[in-house]
C-alpha cells in the first residue's frame, strides 16, 4: 500500500495520503491547491506511497522502466503469471516520539497482510490476464494528553489493485482502497476529545487502456447523504507510471538504483507527479536483527541481506518520505527470496513516531 500513499490513515503503509480533517478529495484540479468545499487531501508519506529531505523537482523526462519478475523464483517469468499466489504477513510495531505537552500516541497489536495471485482483469478491451494484489492492515490505537486515555479503537486499511505482467510494465487497471482510522489532529491539543478525527471513506481508481486517464471516486461512508466525488487524471507524456496501491510491490521487480523516477498521483497537488527513489545502499547486517518464517523454517533476515531506499514524492507537498529495506537477489534463476520487502518505515504525522512493518511469515509462489 506506500501512505507510499492513497489514503492511509495516519500513513499506515505504502504511498497514502489522508484528509485533513472533514477532507475529501479535489474536484476541481483548476482551484489553487485543489480544494473542495474547503477540503484538502494531503499525503501522508507514500504507497504506500513519503522527506529526509524534499527532494526538488527537476523537471526532466521521466524513464520507461523494466520489470522483471522477482517475485518469483525464476525472474525472467515476465509473462507468465499463471498459477500464482503469495502470501506475506508483517508484524507492525510503533517507535513513538516523546512529547513534552503531555500528548502521546499509542499503536499496538499491528498485523499487515498482502496477497499476490493471478487473475483475470477486466479492461476497456475485455479480460486479460493480470495480477491482484490484495493488502489488509489491522491495528489498534489510543491516545492520552496529561494522563487521560481514550478508549482504544480498532483501525482497518484494505487495498486491492489489479495490473497487468511485468512484461507490460506492470500497467494499472484500478485499485480500491477503504480506511477506517483514527488520525492525529494536532500535536498540541486543548482537550483529549481534539486529539484526532474519525475517518471511514473509501477511494477508487480507474484507468483506461492507454493508461493516459485516470478517473477517481472517493466516498466519505461518514457522510451518507453526501454524493460521492468524482475526478479525472490525465496522465500525459511518457514513462512508467504506477498506481499507489502497487507502488511498494512494483519495486520488487526493478534493480533498486538512486534518482530511479517513476510516476504516480499525488492527491496533494492533484496532479500526476515523479516518485524519487533516493538513498539505495545496502542494509547494514546488525540493522537486519530479526527473522520470518517461510515453509516451516525460520529464516534469519542477516543472512538474506537487504537493499534500503528512501522513497518520496518529488517537488513541494512531498509528504513524508518512507524507508523500506527489500531482500537481495540472489540468483536471477533461483531468486529464494524474491526481493521480497522485508521492512517499512513510516514516519507519523506531526513528528509523533514511527510504524515499523517487518516480515513475519512468507508464502511465496513455487515457480
């Protein structure tokens, strides 16, 4: 998912974005800032969508990129997708950042499923054979300010995205997302009850097969009685673009390199925008302190190795950049881990902390 991000809440996982509060998103893409009725989208980090340091843009033309397939054990497998099916499942913890007004934010019990398989997708043209990536983040939160606590509440993300082969770029078909959470407001709150907003909305996306227009309908399930918005993306030019539903998957199939760009919808600035892949270098070994089990063996995450990157929006609005850390290949014939994400860092708004998601369980794909 990158809040690497479509709507995550806080900026749970992948490329995401998230209201601000009674937000929904822009109608209009002419009106500054791309409100409505007052309401603005902002990202929240990615995507999963996502900055260390925002990263400026720099205006050139975006690449055609090459996927291969590393999710499977032989990665020249392009296009064939037949009998697919993955299943991975992380364990989501919470850094939190002390604060000195007496507001603290707690997450705890985070489970983070995702589920490849080959399907049939449906487009302009009629079936074709594709992928769906399914996703589903359970976890709990609270909040207190100067001792009081909230109630605990239960928050939900669930993504799905269809998209064709690698060796069709990995081209979007649509993607749905629907969030249920509790967001951080402000970082200096008069009373505990102003602590955070209540979001239940879903959002989905759909493109035609020339992949140039991309048409949206967001759902505030809060709001009944209001219609739901609708909005449509022209993606214009060339260069691989990417829904955010898959951006943290796509980047399994590429050879991780700095100042890698690809495109993607950013809801901030309601246009089509560069994604930056920055900061790629080799996880230190005593950072990969952990292991997951795959096929009944548990598997020490050190002796698998793992490529960190940093990946953000470029230009203003960039949101918070998020650090994901991908298992190395190992051999293009004989890939045993399948560049599989291994860990996600996601920075919460307002400097609150971090949510971590690393690699508990994997079922990988036999071929």
């Amino acid at each position: 998912m990158i809040c690497f991000y479509k709507e995550k809440k806080i900026c749970y996982n992948g490329f995401g974005f998230r209201p601000e509060k009674g937000a929904a998103p822009a109608a209009d893409a002419k009106m500054e800032g791309i409100s409505l009725n007052m309401k603005k989208f902002r990202v929240a980090g990615f995507l999963l969508f996502v900055p260390l340091a925002l990263l400026s843009g720099c205006g050139g033309v975006t690449p055609t990129l090459t996927f291969n397939a590393n999710w499977y054990k032989r990665t020249d497998l392009n296009a064939n997708i037949e009998e697919t099916l993955e299943r991975l499942e992380y364990a989501v913890s919470f850094d939190p950042v002390r604060s000195e007004n007496g507001f603290q934010l707690s997450y705890t019990d985070g489970v983070y499923k995702t589920e490849l398989k080959n399907d049939n997708v449906r487009t302009d043209g009629g079936l074709k054979f594709g992928y769906l990536l399914t996703s589903e983040l359970n976890i709990k939160v609270s909040f207190s300010l100067n001792g009081k606590q909230s109630e605990v509440f239960e928050d939900r993300v669930y993504t799905e995205a269809r998209f064709l082969s690698a060796a069709e770029g990995l081209a979007p078909v649509s993607s749905f997302r629907e969030v249920s959470s509790h967001v951080p407001y402000t970082d200096l709150p008069l009373a505990l009850e102003a602590c955070y907003n209540v979001y239940h909305y879903t959002y989905e996306t759909t493109y035609d097969d020339a992949g140039t227009v991309a048409k949206t309908v967001y759902t505030d399930l809060n709001a009944p009685n209001e219609a739901p918005v609708e909005r449509t993306y022209e993606i214009d030019g060339d260069g691989t673009f990417l829904d955010n539903e898959q951006i943290l998957f796509a980047l399994r199939g590429l050879d991780l390199a700095p100042k890698t760009t690809f495109r993607s919808i950013n809801s901030v600035t309601g246009r089509v925008q560069d994604v930056v892949l920055s900061n790629v270098s080799d996880c230190p070994e005593e950072h990969l302190d952990w292991s997951f089990e795959t096929q009944g063996r548990q598997i020490n995450t050190a002796e698998v190795g793992g490529v960190s990157v940093t990946i953000a929006y470029s230009g203003s609005n960039s949101g918070l950049p998020q650090v994901a850390v991908y298992a190395k290949k190992s051999d293009p014939l004989s890939n045993t881990y399948r560049n599989v994400l291994l860990e996600l860092n996601v920075p919460v708004s307002y400097s609150l902390g971090t949510l971590r998601y690393r690699l508990s369980r994997a079922t990988f794909t036999t071929k």
